[in-house]
C-alpha cells in the first residue's frame, strides 16, 4: 500500500512539473516569436539566409512589375479605363422626331427597370462604392440624377419600382450583388435576388402610363409627353 502512494504522488509530482514546463515553453516561444528581429540583431544571427543561386549571371528577383512608375499615372490609367468602360457599355437613341434632346419643361421621363431607382453599386468583399460625404461626394441612382436636371419622371412606374411587394421583393438591399450572403446563397439558390422584377409586375395601367400617344393626354394632362429611358 505504501509503494502505491509513493508510485501515485511521484506520478502527480512529474505530471504537474510536466505541466508546468509546457506551459513556459508555449509562453516563452510566443514571446520570442514576437521580438525575434530584436533578439537576432543583440546575439548577431539572423532567421533566414540568401542563397545565390544565379552562378554570377545577373538576375531580377521582381516577379510582378508594374507598368505604371508613378501614383499619378496609376489614377490617370484607372481614369481612362473607366472612360473606356462607360463609353462601351453606353447606348445610343436614334433621334427620331427631334426627340432629343429633351425638354425639362415639356418632356415627361419613363425610367425602365428596377435599376434605376435600386442600382447594383458593387459587392459585398471590398468592391462596394464608398462615398466621402465630407468631400461632396454623392451617390446617385438614374432617378436622382435626371430629378437633379429638372427632368419631370412618370411617378406611377416609380411608385410600382419602390414599392415594397416589387423592391422588397426583387431589390438588393443597399445596392450590394451578394444578398443574402455567400451561404445562404448556395444553400437555397432561389433566394438569390438578380436585382430586377418580372415581366408580370407590369400592369396594364403601369404600361399605358408609359406609352401615352398624344391624343390620350387629355384625360392624363400631367403626361404631356412621354420619353422612355431604359435601364435594365
């Protein structure tokens, strides 16, 4: 019975300075890991060495190299490109009737898609738009911008855009491309929302608003004339 309480305390004994050990040396090294540029530079040693392995042959260790040797000329490039961008992607009226340009004071405005008053402005990983509202900045949606001008715009197509059975149904909130997140996106699919509405969210009152012929302004003054301007 005795040799057993020896066996068993010298067994707590050595497990408790085991312990103990592991828990300095999982200190000490986070320590050391941490200060070993310091620690390096008083002993003289250094953590890492540079082999040549060029044979005397001239060599250029930059893998990736930027085109642009300046900020200045890294803005104007980034400039241009976005120039680039729009003017690809812009679509031209044919001019038909001397529609345009517009008349602020006569023109009525049909925007088309839910775009225009809930755009898509970038993703949820680092490519959302930022706007510096100390510095003047703004964000602008089509509706914004032609109200802005003093266009007048078909306030029953903006209503059904703003509406909550069409934006909060087919919008995506805050103008981000990933909503809901990555998970739920890939566990449910469907619940992935393209930023548009259908085709059946189109009343035929919502259409005749938009495609007015003059001698039906009579019973709507308001729509003098109306432009369509398309953005989907």
């Amino acid at each position: 019975m005795s040799n057993n309480k020896k066996s068993a305390g010298l067994w707590r004994g050595l497990t408790s300075v085991s312990a103990s050990l592991l828990a300095v040396t999982v200190g000490a090294s986070a320590i050391v890991d941490a200060n070993a540029a310091f620690i390096n530079t008083r002993l003289g040693v250094s953590s890492y060495k540079i082999v040549d392995t060029s044979n005397g042959e001239k060599t250029d260790s930059t893998y990736f190299k930027s085109e642009f040797s300046s900020l200045d000329e890294v803005i104007a490039a980034k400039d241009a490109l976005a120039a680039e961008i729009a003017s690809e992607g812009t679509v031209l009226f044919k001019n038909e009737d001397t529609t345009h340009p517009l008349n602020t004071s006569s023109d009525k405005v049909t925007l088309w898609g839910l775009n225009s008053i809930n755009p898509t402005l970038g993703g949820m990983i680092g490519s959302s738009v930022s706007i510096d509202a100390e510095a003047g900045q703004k964000q602008y949606d089509i509706q914004t911008a032609l109200t802005e001008k003093g266009f007048s715009l078909n306030q029953d197509m903006l209503d059904l855009y703003s509406s909550e059975d069409v934006n909060g149904t087919y919008g995506r909130k805050n103008g981000h491309s990933l909503q809901p997140s990555f998970g739920t996106m890939y566990e449910n699919p469907a619940a992935y929302k393209v930023g548009e509405a259908p085709e059946s969210i189109y009343t035929d009152d919502v259409l005749k608003s938009s495609t007015m012929l003059p001698a039906e302004t009579a019973a709507y003054p308001w729509y003098s004339r109306t432009t369509p301007f398309s953005r989907i």
